[in-house]
C-alpha cells in the first residue's frame, strides 16, 4: 500500500520526525501525569471510603488526608477522644514498615471499626496481644503462599500467621498484615504512638459533631467525617481535572500545528513523489488516506513515548510520597492514545487534502 | 486506443495564457509504435499528458478506447493509468525512499494486491529488463539508465496495453539512450503493446513506425 512508502519518509527526515513528535509527547505526558492523579486519588478514597464509611478519621493535624502513613498522634489523646459525647467506639492503629513488609497494628477488640463489620476471620482465628501472632489478607496471604501456622521473620522475631481474613475485594484489606498494637509499637520501637484514630459514632448523626469537636477543641489532630474527605476529595478531583483540560487543550492546539505545519512543508517537498504516484494509479483517496496516516503515526507515536514517560514520572512521584498516589490507569492510557489520534487526524485533514488535490502534471513539473 | 479531436490546451501562469496545443487532431491504433517529434515548447509533452490522462484538455475530444476521458471521474481516471497505461518520465520519477523492487512493485501494490504477489512479479519483470541483480538498491545506488530501466519495468507491471515514454532517454549519455530504445523496441516487437515516445532526437524517432510531428501546438505531417 501508499502508506508504507509514506512512511519510509520518516526515516530519510528522522529528527524532523522526532522533533514533529516532541509536542504531543511532552502534552500527553502532562496531561496523563496529572490525570494519573485524580486518577490515583479516586482509586484510593473510595478504597478507603468503602472500609471507613460511617467513620470519623483522626490524624495529626496538618497532614494532608490521603498520606496517612505519615501521620502520628500520641497514644494518651485516645482517651480524651473516646470521652466526647457521641463517640461509641475508637480504634487506634498504628502503620508500619518492617522489611519491606506493611503492618496495620490495631487493639485487640476493635479490628472491627477498621475491618467493617462484615469482614471476619475466614480461616485460623484471631490475635492475642504479646503472642506474637498476625492475621493476613487473602491477597498477600496468596502472593507469599502463605497458610495459617507459617511463621514469618519480622526483624529476626519470628511471628506466627494465627489467621487469614475472608477476602473483601478491597485490595488495601487483601493485603494487609496486621498485629496487635502493642506488639507494633513494641517491634517499632513506638510505645505511646499511633498513627490514626478511626471512631465510630453512635449514631451516623454524631459523625458530624465529632468532627467539629475535634477540629475546634485539639490542637495536634484533625478529623474528618467520610463525607467531608469526600467533598475534599471530589473538589480536589475536579480542580486537577480541570487543569488536565486546560493543559490538553493548550498541547493539542500546539502540538497539532506543529503537526500540521511539517505536514504541509512535508507534502509540498514531496509534490514530486505524490504526483508520480497518482500518475502512476494512486487515487485521490489513496493519497489523501496516506498523508492523515502520516500525521496520526507522527501523532500517536509522540503520545506513546509521552504515556511510558508518564508510567516512569508517576512511580517517581509515588516513591518521592511513598503512597500509590498517582495512577496510570488503563482508561488513561486508551484516553491518551485516542486524543492523539484525534490531534493527528484534524492537524492532518488540511495537508492530506492539498496532497489529493495535487495534479500529477502539477508535480511531475517540479523538477 | 488513443483518440484526441480538435485539443486544445491552454494554460494561465500569473495572467499570461500559453497555448500548448491549438486544435491537434490525431488517431493512434493498438499496436502502432509512435513517436512525437517536436522542438521544445511544441506542446508534445502536453500531448501526451493529455492522452495519459495526467491531464485535462481545455477543449476537444480525447478518448481512450472508446471511452470519452472527459466523463470518467477522478477514481477512474486512476484506474486507466494504473491498468492500461504505463508511463515513463525523462527523470524516471522513482519514489526514493523506495527500493527498485518496491518501486517497480508500487502500481500493484496501489491496486489492492498483496505484497508477495507483487514483489514477485515485480522481480520477474526488473529480470526481463536487465536488471534482475539489482532489485534491492534505492533509486540514489542505481546509474540514469539503471533508473530508467527500473522505470520501465514499473510501466509494465501492470500488463498495460500502452507505454507512454516522454523523452526517456533525455537525461541519459548515447550509449544508455540507444539501450533504452532498444528495449522498448524489443517490447514492442515481443509483446505488440502500442509505444508512443515523445523526443526531439530525429534519429531515436525515426526508429518507430510512425512519426507525429508537432509545431508551436499543431501537428504538422
């Protein structure tokens, strides 16, 4: 076909091709970076929100909602929390890393807040505080090929998996390894710290006054209500998805006339080639069909580098926050290669179409 | 096969109208070995566009077998010079990114045929032309007369029922001129497609059947 000749051209004009290429990959690189957070952030709240909900969460003041890990409040506010009028029921949990290995360590009595109410111990049973004892996730109890009564080395201790949740489809729960608090602390080095608080109020009614009491009485910790961090979450959402369009609209406008632009300087050197072609057989619709080829390749082939440059900026990024924040998610990807697509075809409607119209005798004059 | 009534031709460059051709009237049978002999600016190139439907008469009657060119639509006027016209240019116009094989392999390929078909058939051809060992070289490896020769074998891939040659051997040293000649009169001998050449040489021109001059857009014998 016309097209493979077309684009033997990139390789005689390689860093004009390259060059063409830079604005859509630098764009949708840019815009899938910033979708890959709103992105990221959706993923993670409603993973949270579906075990959380009902819940007030408490972190150390100041920490933004979603880098909890990062959180760390003092044990002794646990009881001041639990003397507000409403409060039915607190958790205080503890993350930690240990070899590599994330624990949740949560009292004894109230895995339940966190867990949800539904989410039980499927297989084993559950932990006795000072036993050194974990239950696990279906998820990573699969990944490690684990099963009740295997012994895992935490720090040279060696800690024996006494139960498996039932799976709950939530990815964060299915994976999780948890102990006792005290335990944590003691294993971290962490007696008297905690990272969250999650309370369960006593009615749904009283998740709001918490909240409120909480903000206006402490001055270490903040809380949040799941509906307030999902006002925050989908006002946050919203202001990137907005700068995501504002971003795409300026690349694509760039990008395509650059594209448009080589295309029409492209076309008119090879006037000569495209007039040998039609008067050699190719149609209109031939050469037409080859010249949007051109620019959507050029295209789609710049949004392509931009999208693998994205997956490597957003594990930057997530390591540099140490939380899966941003996400390059499937639809992102699909979303990236078809704006291109598009970019390409409407930047490459008006060169394709001076190309078609050429007159072979037109081309074959320019000797 | 080619028919022109009364053509005449009339381009506008910046306001300027140039006659090419002024009522030239001319029947060419299938089979006839033709050559158009004219100074430059006679209008013999525009002739022979005009009867390779590269290009439009202003007024007149052209036909190609029978069918009157002026009623056939673009995607038609495609077909005819893809199958039953084979064209070669004085500067040969291959595409150069392209190899002599894909080159010669183009016309096929732009008609819907695949590309092992067609690379095969475009080898056997470059073979008959004296090129069989050089099919994998771009048009820039390739001397005028190689090229030429690759232009040959891409005008007859399609089996076309005429080669129109406009001064094919205008860029070309004697010795690869008279070669080229020789081959389209072997063509002609061998196969009995009909071969118009255009060319000012009234030596190469004497060596077709018929001669077809052209003066200042008439024809004049």
């Amino acid at each position: 076909m016309m097209w493979e000749a077309m684009l033997r051209e990139f390789g005689r004009h390689k860093l004009r091709t390259v060059l063409t290429m830079l604005g859509v990959m630098i764009g949708i690189f840019l815009v899938t970076s910033v979708s890959s957070f709103s992105e990221g952030i959706t993923y993670f709240v409603n993973d949270q929100i579906a075990i959380t909900s009902g819940l007030v969460t408490v972190v150390e003041k100041g920490v933004f909602g979603f880098m909890i890990q990062q959180s760390e409040i003092d044990e002794d506010l646990v009881e001041e929390v639990e003397s507000i009028s409403g409060v039915e029921n607190v958790a205080a949990i503890l993350f930690e890393t240990v070899d590599g290995v994330s624990i949740t360590g949560t009292p004894p009595g109230t895995e339940n807040i966190i867990r949800g109410v539904t989410i039980e111990v499927g297989e084993g049973r559950d932990y006795e505080e000072g036993q050194k004892e974990l239950i696990i996730g279906t998820g990573y109890a699969e990944k490690n090929d684990y099963s009740v009564g295997d012994v895992i080395k935490l720090d040279e201790k060696e800690y024996e998996i006494v139960g498996i949740l039932e799976e709950t489809g939530d990815s964060g729960m299915d994976n999780s390894v948890n102990m006792p608090l005290k335990d944590l602390q003691e294993l971290t080095d962490n007696e008297g710290k905690i990272s969250i608080m999650m309370i369960q109020p006593s009615t749904p009614a009283d998740a709001d006054f918490i909240e409120q009491a909480i903000n206006d009485d402490f001055d270490d910790i903040q809380a949040a209500s799941d509906k307030s961090i999902m006002n925050s979450v989908s006002e946050m959402t919203s202001q990137l998805n907005l700068m995501t369009f504002a971003l795409g609209s300026i690349a694509a406008l760039i990008s395509g006339i650059v594209i448009m632009n080589v295309m029409i300087i492209s076309v008119r050197e090879r006037r000569r080639d495209i007039g040998t072609m039609k008067a050699i057989g190719a149609t209109n619709k031939q050469v037409l069909l080859a010249i949007l080829l051109e620019a959507v390749t050029i295209s789609v082939g710049g949004a392509i580098v931009g999208i693998i440059l994205s997956f490597g900026g957003t594990s930057y990024i997530n390591m540099i926050l140490m939380q899966p924040l941003a996400l390059v998610t499937p639809r992102l990807v699909i979303q990236g290669i078809l704006f291109a697509a598009f970019i390409g075809i409407v930047s490459g409607i008006l060169p394709a179409r001076q190309a078609a119209k050429l007159s072979p005798i037109e081309a074959l004059r320019y000797e | 096969m080619f028919e022109l009534q009364d053509v005449c031709k009339v381009y506008e460059m910046k306001g300027v109208e140039t006659h090419a051709l002024r009522g030239a009237t001319l029947e060419i049978r299938k089979g006839e070995y033709v050559a158009i002999l004219g100074p430059s600016g006679s209008g013999k190139s525009t002739l022979m566009h005009i009867m390779g439907c590269l290009d439009t008469p202003t007024k007149g009657g052209v036909f190609v077998e029978g069918r009157k060119v002026s009623e056939m639509n673009d995607d038609e006027l495609a077909r005819i010079r893809r199958e039953k016209i084979g064209f070669v240019f004085q500067a040969y116009n291959l595409i150069p990114g392209l190899t002599a094989i894909e080159n010669v392999a183009l016309p096929l390929r732009l008609g819907g045929h695949g590309r092992g078909e067609s690379q095969r058939k475009a080898k056997e051809v470059l073979r008959k032309v004296g090129l069989g060992e050089r099919t994998t070289h771009k048009p820039n490896e390739l001397s005028g007369g190689e090229q030429q020769r690759v232009a040959i074998a891409r005008s007859l891939i399609n089996d076309p029922d005429a080669i129109l040659a406009d001064e094919p051997t205008g860029n070309l040293d004697t010795k690869s001129g008279k070669e080229i000649f020789e081959l389209l009169e072997n063509l002609h001998k061998k196969t009995g497609k009909t071969i118009i050449v255009v060319t000012h040489d009234i030596n190469l021109a004497k060596r077709a059947h018929r001669e077809i001059r052209i003066m200042d857009g008439k024809i004049v014998n």
